[in-house]
C-alpha cells in the first residue's frame, strides 16, 4: 500500500484498528487535531521516510521449509490407500 495519510485524533481514538491496518500495510499516518499535525504513526522498519528494516508484505514471502513429519509406527501407505482412505471418510468425492 505505502502513502501517507492524515487522521484526525477523533478518528484514531474511534477507529484505532482501521488506522493501525493501514499502518501495517505500510501506510504513514499523520495525527491531526484541529487541522494541526502533532504526531506520525509509521510502519515498523521506517525511519525519516526510509525503510529501514525488511519490507512488510501482507502474505506469507518465506517458504514453509521441508515438512518433519514424525513417525507413529504405523503402516507405510501409498497415494491409492491413502486416496481410499480419504473417500471413506468423505475427504475426496468419487
């Protein structure tokens, strides 16, 4: 998202949520009262206008690695079992 925007202090104390979304998002908000600015909220990572740390992403970016599964002693099963096992337990249709 970026940008910048600014918020009245009526606005933040009545919707903190919706002003610290934007934030999130990567928003800098400026805090008004009386049509007079008295603070900037800023995404972590930012300073004087400059990211500072790693950029914000609203999804996953790091991948998820490889799967340690453990194991339970149980019986090594193939796609077709495990497939079979799946539609008697209504997982998949067919």
């Amino acid at each position: 998202m970026g940008g910048h925007r600014e918020v009245p202090l009526r606005e933040l104390n009545q919707q903190t949520s919706r002003v610290m979304a934007r934030v999130e998002a990567g928003e800098t908000v400026t805090i008004t009262k009386d049509g007079v600015p008295i603070g900037d909220i800023v995404p972590h990572g930012v300073r004087d206008g400059v990211r500072t740390g790693p950029p914000m992403y609203a999804f996953r970016t790091d991948p998820m690695g490889p799967l340690d599964l453990p194991d339970l002693g149980g019986p090594a099963l193939g796609d077709d079992e495990i497939d079979e096992t799946l539609r008697g337990m209504g997982g998949l249709d067919g």
